[in-house]
C-alpha cells in the first residue's frame, strides 16, 4: 500500500528594491536606530543618503531595501513608531 501526500511547494517571493524616505528630529544621534529598523529581519538596506542640517528641524533619510510586497506597511508602521520619527513614506 502506497500513500501520496500533496506537499505545496514554497511560495517564491518576490523582492524588490523599495526606495523610502524618512524624515526625523534628533539629529545624528538617531541615525543607528533607524538604520536598525530598517536592516532588521537581516533586510539589505541599499543607497542610504542621509540629510542633517545645522538650523533645521528635521532630517531626512533615503534609501532602497529590498522587500516583498507584504513587508511594505511593517517596516513603515516600525519606522513611524520610533520617537523620533515624523514620517516615513514609500519615496
């Protein structure tokens, strides 16, 4: 007597390269926290440009991670809850 059982196959998903800006306050000291946010889960983390000027409020962070679709609104609802963010959209 022979038994099959259908196993499904692992879902491929597909990545692709997301370019998100973040503004925030804090300055330079709160750069490793958003970077860290954003490389957690082990995400590439690609074109960083960072954008802190003396005299202004708020700083601003660009850059491309490779996601899924599905990971689009954690990683932004995980950036917006950082204190320090203001905002943190897809660019």
């Amino acid at each position: 007597m022979s038994t099959s059982f259908a196993v499904p196959a692992p879902r491929s998903t597909l990545l692709l390269r997301r370019r998100i800006a973040t503004y925030f306050v804090g300055g330079v000291e709160e750069v490793p926290g958003l970077v860290g946010a954003l490389a957690q889960g082990g995400r590439l983390v690609h074109e960083l440009s960072v954008d802190i000027r003396d005299g202004v409020r708020e700083s601003s962070m660009v850059c491309a991670v490779l996601l899924a679709g599905d990971e689009i609104e954690p990683l932004l609802g995980r950036l917006r809850a950082l204190p320090s963010v203001v905002s943190s959209e897809l660019a």
